[in-house]
C-alpha cells in the first residue's frame, strides 16, 4: 500500500516518538534503582514525551529518513547519567545502558502484539491503520535496538562494552566517545551502517513477529 505524506506522519509518528522517548526514560529509571538519582531530580523518568523530545533529533531527521526510505535515524535529548553516583559504577552501567535497547525489545514485542490484533479484527475501519503502524512500530524499534547496540561510545552498545572491557581496553574504548557520533554518520552515508545493523534488525524484527505467528 502506497501511502501519502499525511499518512506516513499518521502511521510512524507514535511508533517514532516512543521508541525514541522510552529509551531514555529507561535510562534513567534503571540508574536510579542503581543509585543515581539525577534524572529522576531533573524530571527525566517520565512517560511524557515533551520531556524527552528533541526538535531536531526526535522529529525532523527522522521524518527526512522515512521519506527517502533510508535507515531510521534519530535521537532523544539524552537524560543525564552521572556514573560515579552508581553503587557500581563499571558494573552498573552495563545495566543502565542495556535499558535503553531493552525497552525498544519490549516495545517491539508490543507492536507485533497490536499487528496480530489487528489481523484479529479484519473488517474494522480500525484494522489496516492499526496493523500498518504495528509494522512501523516494530521495524523502527528493531532498527533503534540494533543501532544502539553498536559497540561505539556514546552509543549504548559503546557503554556496555566499556563495562565489560578490562581496565586498559576500556579506558582506550571510552576516549573514542567524543568522535562517536561522526563516525556514526561516517558509517551512515558510506551504506556501511545497515550492513553492520542489518543482522540483528531483520532477527529482531522476525523473531517479535514470528512469536505471534507473524511472517514478515
């Protein structure tokens, strides 16, 4: 189904806008149960979207990317982790960058849910809307999984590898955060970044759809 402007903007734009903003919010839930308070006192652990939106990140590029049907890009204002405050600090941020990534799985789950519901009610005015921005929900958590999942700082896959790292590796991995995002972009208009992520997008992405008797 070809779908216009107004359509699309219909279809991805609760997928994008919660992928994007419950990513963070789980950041900043699980550094609290770790010991760091500072996005709970900086009203971050919420599930109001503004809180969490950024103009740029959260709403242009990714429109500008679904239109020329490239790789979902986008990015929320980032909620404040203060590492040192965490009972564990190497250890614990294994976790709370893992929450992130987390929650796009769960969310994924979510989505492919809302397809087979819709598939449940064919014949509903509310049945194609549904299942096509069940689809949008799941390839775009899927996409935002395996991209933060990239073992590049400050990506949250960048993170969890420094957690695990031995000392030396690591402090050598985390010097490479203030260059993270341009190589991100590098990697982005080399075509080398859906290579990279491709793998894990289309398991993730089968496997949410398949655990309801889906096939993509």
């Amino acid at each position: 189904m070809e779908l216009n402007a107004i359509q699309k903007i219909a279809i991805y734009a609760l997928p994008v806008i919660f992928a994007i903003t419950l990513h963070e919010a789980a950041h900043g839930y699980v550094a609290r149960m770790f010991g760091d308070r500072t996005a709970e006192q900086m009203g971050r652990i919420s599930l109001n979207p503004l809180r969490h939106i950024d103009p740029v990140g959260t709403i242009l590029v990714p429109a500008i990317t679904i239109f020329l049907g490239g790789i979902l890009f986008g990015w929320a204002k980032p909620v404040p982790v203060n590492f040192g405050k965490l009972r564990h600090p190497k250890r614990d941020m294994l976790w709370v960058a893992a929450a992130g990534p987390g929650a796009n799985l769960v969310m994924a789950l979510f989505w492919a849910a809302m397809v087979k519901f819709a598939h449940l009610i064919v014949g509903s005015d509310y049945a194609q809307p549904l299942a096509l921005m069940g689809m949008a929900g799941v390839s775009i958590n899927a996409i935002l999984m395996a991209l933060n999942l990239l073992p590049i700082p400050p990506l949250d896959g960048g993170r969890i590898a420094v957690s695990l790292l031995p000392p030396r590796a690591a402090y050598a991995l985390a010097r490479v955060e203030p260059y993270g995002l341009f190589i991100l972009l590098g990697l982005l208009f080399t075509g080398l970044l859906g290579a990279l992520i491709g793998p894990l997008y289309q398991l993730v992405q089968s496997a949410a759809l398949a655990l309801f008797g889906l096939n993509f």
